[in-house]
C-alpha cells in the first residue's frame, strides 16, 4: 500500500535558476544532486533536510526528448505554513511575484510564482 508522496516532478527550463529560486528566495535545501553524464541531471529539494517529501527539478527539455507525450505540466502543489503572513511578507520582500490573502473555509491561503510563471499555493496550517 501506499503510505506517503515521496517525491514530486517539476520540470523546468533552467535548472540552475529553479535551484536558485527554489533555496535563495524560498528557503529550501538541496538534498541530493545527480547527473548521469548523458545529460541527464537532476536536482532534490525540500523544505528541509529531513522532510517527507522533496521535489525533484528536471530539465524539461531532455525529458520531452527522452519521453516524448509526456505531461510535462507543473503540478498543483498545496504548501502549508504555520504563519501565512510572515511568509508572504518575506516571499513579498524577495520580488517574488504573489497573490492575494484569500480566507478559505480551510483556512488562508495565497499563491505565488517562480522564475518560470508556475504557480503554487501556501495555506496556513496550524
């Protein structure tokens, strides 16, 4: 059976820039790195060393080639926060693109974007 999400891909045009954004701007860590040296590389990130769940940066254009029909599509990714405000002041701060505060029946929640105009929502979990 199937216990937990391990893993999340996100396939991007850059990786270097998503790196960047994803560790400089948003406070993620670099778990692993890997390249097979064909030209297949791939980097792990995660909101921490030790979380659960990490998202894998592909290069978008060496997956089209290698698996062609493939939904190379950005995934709609839900973040929780302890502390919405804070974390939409500090992604504000850092010229990242938001949206607005929008009280849900779940709770708050907001969304923002990377480098490349994907999109991903943060919702206040306490």
């Amino acid at each position: 059976m199937i216990n937990r999400v391990g893993q999340i891909m996100l396939y991007v045009n850059n990786q270097d820039e998503a790196v960047n954004f994803w560790t400089e701007k948003v406070g993620f860590h670099v778990v692993s790195e890997e390249d097979n040296g064909l030209g297949m590389r791939w980097i792990e990130i995660a909101p921490s060393r030790d979380a659960e769940t990490s998202i894998i940066l592909h290069n978008k254009e060496w997956v089209a080639k290698m698996s062609p029909g493939l939904n190379l599509g950005t995934p709609s990714l839900m973040f929780f926060t302890e502390n919405l405000e804070r974390l939409y002041n500090e992604l504000s701060s850092k010229s990242i693109k938001v949206g607005d505060i929008v009280e849900m029946p779940s709770g708050k929640v907001f969304n923002f974007a990377d480098n490349e105009e994907n999109y991903f929502a943060v919702m206040e979990k306490r």
